[in-house]
C-alpha cells in the first residue's frame, strides 16, 4: 500500500458524530423503511405506479441504511478500516448508488403528483404502471452506470501508520476525481433537484389558485391546503436533506484540488462536509413518515392495523378509534 501524508485534520467529531447519528440512521431507516415494504407487499392488493415509485425508494433507503455498519465501526474507530479493499469497495459503491437512486425516484415520485396535479388529463396516459415500471428499472441503471468509476477510486490505503478506505479516492489522485466528482454533482444531484423544485413549485401555485377559488366550499378549500402544505414540506425536506451536503461536497473537492495547502481551510470545508453527511442520510427515514403522512388512507390503515395490535394485548384500548373510523366511513 502506498503511504499518504497529508494535512493534519480535526477528526474528533467523527468518533462521536457520525457513529451516533449513522446508528441511529440504520435504527429508524430499518424500522420505517421495512414497515413501508411490509404494508406495500402485504396490504397492499392494486399496485399503482404511486406504490412502485415508493416500493423502490424504499428498497433503495433499505440498502442505503445496510451500507451503514461499516462506516460505523470505522467512524467509531477514528477511520482505520479493518474490512480490506473489496468491502471498502462494496460500501462506497452500494453507499452512493442507494443514495442516487433515492434522488432519482423522489424525482420520478414528484413528476408523477405534478401530472396529476397540473395536467390530470395527460396523467391518465402518462401514469400507468408500465411506465412506472420502465421509470424504475431505468432510475437503478442509470444510478449504477453514474457509480461504478467508485469501484476504481475507492479503495483502501495508508495514512499516517493507519489503514483507511478512502471516501472519494487517494489525496494523490483528486485532480483526476475532480471531473467525475463535478459529473456527479451535475447529472445525479443538480439535474434532479431543478426537476423536483420545478415540479412541486408549479404544484403549488396550481393548489394555491384551485384553493382560492373555491373558498366557498370550505370542505374543498381546506383538503387544496392540507395537499398545499404536504407538497411545501416534501419539497422542503428533499432540500434541507440533499442542498447542503451536496454544495458542501463540491466546496470540499475544490478545496482540495486547487488549495490542498491550506490546511485551516481544509479543516473547515472537510469538517462542514462531515456534519451533512448524517443529514443527507437522515432522508431515507423522512420518507416512509412523508408516505404515510400524506395519504389519510394510508393513516387510517395504519392506525387500523396498531389499533388491531393493541387490542390483542390490552383488549377494548382503541375501541373508540375503531368506531370513529367506522362512523367516518374507513
């Protein structure tokens, strides 16, 4: 292995930072995403291309979250990397594909509201479930053709009498990342995200209008807002969770291409790029709360289901509930 030495850098917030917040990522990530997977699989009897946009950004946040254990250790370890060169491969790898992907169907899930919220009538030729199909085999193989240059830049080396796996690639090899590094930020974030922005602003101004039109049926005005602010906070999560840490990265890569010799800088931009990381990750948990929050059905079924459970325990706890929901007409 060659032996790297570069600026020294503050790594004291890795060994609690990122493994707290990775292990509670992997914690709730596993438990909202596999609860989503088994509602969709299991209650779920017509799938539409709703259901098989957010089956498979669940599957991807569930690989995402599984990536996660190594890093941990190795976080928690203050980065030496006891796994070898193939894992460290595999992590990064499986790590920015989920990751991608994730972006991508979220894409792919707010083209879909904005078709049947902008143009309903164009929506019933666009939104079958054929074309949701090919939508997503598509989002996997574009997102794994965007990744695998990881599999030739990652790999473990030498730091200071310490084996590590480097995140992006090796701080001799950066000026070659560098190109790649900027692709990625353009075509798997930038891209993307003006899609997502596009499509949920136009969803806005196209409820707001609706709402205000009908402010006389009080009934309809008041479900035109709820979905007006359903869209405003989806597309205030996607920004919280993936701006940041994508503008960060890109500083970051800068940064030590074109002034690796500016160590304070360095610590800045890389510690700044640290700290979103365990942001960006924490999407793949809003998701599965954003599916169910959305939808009263989704709510009611859920709700229907917990109430089941209680009741085999503590018999007569959600009586109330049952019958509420019943005099509704769930």
């Amino acid at each position: 292995m060659e032996d790297f030495h570069i600026c020294p850098v503050n790594s004291y917030y890795k060994r609690f930072l990122l493994p707290v917040s990775y292990s509670l990522v992997f914690v709730l990530g596993l438990t909202l995403n596999g609860a989503l997977l088994w509602c969709v699989c299991c209650r779920t009897r017509c799938w539409s291309s709703t259901v098989i946009y957010m089956t498979n950004l669940a599957v991807a946040d569930l690989l995402y979250v599984l990536s996660l254990p190594p890093l941990i250790i190795s976080n928690a370890r203050g980065d030496l990397w006891p796994f070898g060169d193939v894992i460290c491969k595999s992590v990064r790898f499986f790590f920015l594909v989920n990751l991608h992907c994730s972006m991508m169907f979220l894409t792919c899930v707010s083209v879909h509201r904005f078709l049947g919220v902008c143009f309903p009538m164009a929506a019933v030729r666009l939104r079958t479930r054929r074309l949701a199909l090919f939508a997503s085999g598509a989002v996997w193989v574009l997102a794994t053709a965007e990744i695998l240059p990881t599999l030739v830049f990652a790999h473990t080396g030498v730091i200071n009498n310490m084996t590590v796996c480097f995140e992006m690639t090796n701080p001799g090899n950066f000026g070659v990342y560098f190109p790649y590094g900027l692709f990625l930020a353009i075509v798997g974030f930038l891209v993307p995200f003006i899609v997502v922005v596009t499509c949920y602003c136009s969803m806005m101004k196209v409820l707001y209008c609706r709402a205000a039109g009908t402010i006389s049926n009080t009934r309809t005005a008041l479900m035109r807002n709820k979905s007006l602010s359903t869209v405003l906070l989806v597309l205030l999560v996607f920004v919280l969770c993936f701006v940041p840490y994508h503008v960060a990265r890109t500083v970051y890569l800068f940064v030590r291409v074109y002034m690796p010799a500016d160590c304070q800088l360095l610590n800045v931009v890389m510690i700044s790029y640290k700290v979103w990381k365990p942001v960006v990750s924490f999407n793949c948990c809003a998701n599965p709360l954003l599916y169910f929050w959305g939808s009263y059905r989704r709510r009611q079924k859920l709700r229907a289901w917990l109430c089941r459970r209680k009741t085999r325990v503590q018999p007569g706890v959600c009586v109330v509930d049952v019958g509420s929901r019943n005099r509704s007409g769930g």
